[in-house]
C-alpha cells in the first residue's frame, strides 16, 4: 500500500465524526464508501496470505522433486555401474573360458579344437584369394620307448620343451598345435613348399639339440619326423592333412630325424 | 505371519530360502532369470511384511554370485528397505559370502554396500569344490 493511504482514511475517519457535517448529504455515502474500502482492504490481505501460502508449498514440492530426482540419478548411475562390472565380470569369465577350451594343458599350444578353427579359417583365405598354406605333421620318433624306459613324467617333460622349441623355431604367423599323444600339427599361412623348406631344416636341427632332463644328471636327445605338404587348391584341407601324414610316415621310412615332403 | 518362501534354485535362478521366525533370508547362486520381477518381487514383499508386522531383526546371509541388471536393481531395492528399517530402529544386517578365488564379487558386494549405513559383512569363504 502506498503511503498517502493512512493519511487520507484518518482524514476521512475525522470527517465522519466532525458534527459540523453531521447534515451534509454527502456525509452516508462517504460513510460506506469508508466502510466498503475498510472490508476489501481485509480480503486483499487474506489473498495475499493465501497465494503466499500456495507460493511456499508449491516450492518446498519443487525442492522435494529436485531432491528425488536426483537420488533417482544417483540410484541409476550406481545400478548401471554395479550391472557394467557383472558385464565386465562375465565377459572376462567367457574369454578365460574360450582360452582353457583352445590351449592343450600340458603344452600350452593350440589344441586340436583350435587347430581346426584355424585350419577352417585358413583354408578359406587360402581358396578365396588362392593364397599358398602349407602343412607339417610332426611326430616324436620313439615316443613310446621314453614313456617306456623313463615313465610318463619324462614323457610329459620331453612334451613340454619340445613344444617350447616348436614354437621358438616357428614365424610368428605361424601356429603349432598338438594334434594327438605325440603328434603336432604346424600351420603356416601364405607358406609356400619351397618357402617352408628352411624352415622344416632349422626346426630339425632345433629338435636335436634338445636335452630331455631323465634325472638330476642324466639327458636324452630327442629326434622328430615331419610330413610337409602344400595344400592344393580345390582339396578339402583334410585331404592336406592325409597328404602331410603320408609325407611322414615317408620320413618315417626313410629312418626318421628327418622331413619329408608330400608330391603335389 | 507369511508364509516361508523355499524357491529351489537352477542355473540361472538363485537359491531362496527365507525364515521368519529366526529372521533370516538367505540368497545363493547365480541370477539372470527370465522374470526377475516375478522371482524378486515375492523376495521384496516377504522382506517388507517383515520388517512391517515382525518386532525381531532380519539378517541376510547371501552367496550371490553373477546377478543380471534386473536382479542388481532388486538387491538395490531390498537393501533400501534394510536401511529404512535400519533408520527407523530396527535391527537388520547383512553377511555377503565369496569364493575366495573371485575377489570381483567382494569388489562388487562392496559397491552395494556404499550407502549402507547397517551392518554389513563381506566374507571370504574357502570354495568347497
């Protein structure tokens, strides 16, 4: 209200009660105009009293809503975080899974499982963009007979380190797996024959030097055959397989520690 | 009182056990079910008449292992209506078994229990395989 206000209703108030206008015929209706002004002055305050009521509720709902959704944001940053690491916690699982169901457990190479993964994988490329692959099957030669004279912990043994040489004399494209008991498949992508010649030598006289611990002082020397066979386009890649596991049965023939390659 | 719940759990559904008169709720095994509002929605209804009508504690003994999105949201909920309990005088508390060869699970029962202000225990245990 502005200030004049008081001002002109005390006036006003005086001039009602002045007897010197007790007559005046303006002297009623300024009487209810006073009255009237005095009773919407008191409803214009209950209204504002009102409104300011609903003012103030209506901004403690909007604090309160604000302070919901917020804690409704923090609930679901931290389920959307707790559900992320069961994800992460689940996809580490498959992969350890994925990588115990590929490796053979004594070696630590490729199994065969995963050998004819890549074979398959290979094998397509190889047909697809007529890219070389080659083949080499590997055997202990007289596996049996360290089993035999030294027990199967030599055996495991002379696995092992051999499997460690495979791997130290092959490329790094190149996998080696164990196919069997004794038997070990190398897989050598855009390998021609006469580019894995070298190669079969260096990994021969690798093989040779290899010392198998039987006790505390004493070693064995360990000779291996290999059938190596270029795959020819248009063959099933077991048919290579076959062609790489005649080859060694050729060195076999021949009187093993040596390689021998498939006709194409 | 309600009736105990005993929901035998398989692969992908854990193992539910609850006793109202020793207070206890216990939760073992995997969960990714296919429902998990079917599954846990009688799991937060028992705990909520419990902790409503009941006067004596609850404590949850849990060997959870791998638990999807849904169920993560469930065990949220349920631990809201520990804390409210918790704030409201009750007494409530949490024991959150692990194999010792999966150090994530206590890592991710700890995330759980960040805004619990209840007792909340995360136990290695020896697996028994």
């Amino acid at each position: 209200m502005t200030k004049p206000q008081p001002k002109l209703l005390q006036h006003v108030e005086e001039l009602l009660q002045d007897a010197a206008h007790q007559d005046s015929p303006l002297r009623e209706p300024l009487a209810q105009l006073y009255q009237h002004h005095l009773e919407q002055q008191e409803k214009l305050e209950r209204l504002i009293t009102i409104a300011d009521g609903y003012q103030q509720s209506a901004h403690e709902d909007l604090h309160l809503t604000r302070e919901q959704l917020e804690q409704q944001i923090r609930r679901q940053q931290k389920l959307s975080r707790i559900a992320d690491r069961y994800q992460a916690l689940l996809r580490e699982r498959n992969l350890a899974l994925r990588a115990a169901s590929s490796v053979d457990p004594l070696t630590g190479l490729a199994n065969r499982r995963r050998l004819n993964e890549q074979l398959e994988q290979w094998h397509a490329t190889a047909e697809r963009h007529q890219r070389a692959l080659t083949l080499a099957m590997l055997d202990i030669d007289r596996f049996k007979s360290v089993n035999d004279s030294f027990g199967h912990g030599t055996g495991d043994k002379a696995l092992e380190l051999l499997a460690g040489g495979l791997q130290e004399s092959l490329r790094a494209s190149d996998i080696c797996g164990r196919w069997g008991g004794e038997e070990f498949l190398l897989l050598l992508p855009e390998t021609s024959l006469t580019q894995a010649t070298p190669l079969m030598e260096r990994l021969c006289q690798h093989l040779r030097q290899l010392q198998i611990p039987v006790d505390d002082d004493r070693h064995i020397a360990l000779t291996a055959s290999v059938g190596v066979a270029e795959h020819r386009p248009g063959d099933a890649i077991d048919a290579t397989i076959k062609r790489a596991d005649q080859a060694l049965m050729e060195a076999k023939h021949q009187g093993r520690d040596r390689w021998s390659a498939a006709p194409a | 009182m309600l009736e105990d719940l005993n929901i035998i759990g398989s692969q992908s559904t854990p193992t539910i056990q609850s006793d109202w008169q020793g207070g206890r709720l216990y939760m073992c095994g995997d969960s990714y079910p296919e429902n998990s509002y079917e599954l846990f929605g009688q799991v937060i209804n028992w705990t909520e008449t419990f902790l409503g009508d009941a006067s004596h504690g609850l404590h949850l003994e849990l060997e959870l292992v791998y638990l999807n999105t849904s169920s993560v949201k469930a065990m949220m909920d349920i631990f809201d209506l520990l804390e409210d309990a918790h704030q409201g005088g009750r007494t409530v508390s949490v024991t959150w078994r692990y194999d010792t060869r999966n150090e994530r699970i206590a890592e991710l029962a700890e995330e759980f229990r960040e805004d619990c202000t209840f007792p909340f225990d995360i136990t290695p245990q020896q697996a028994q395989a």
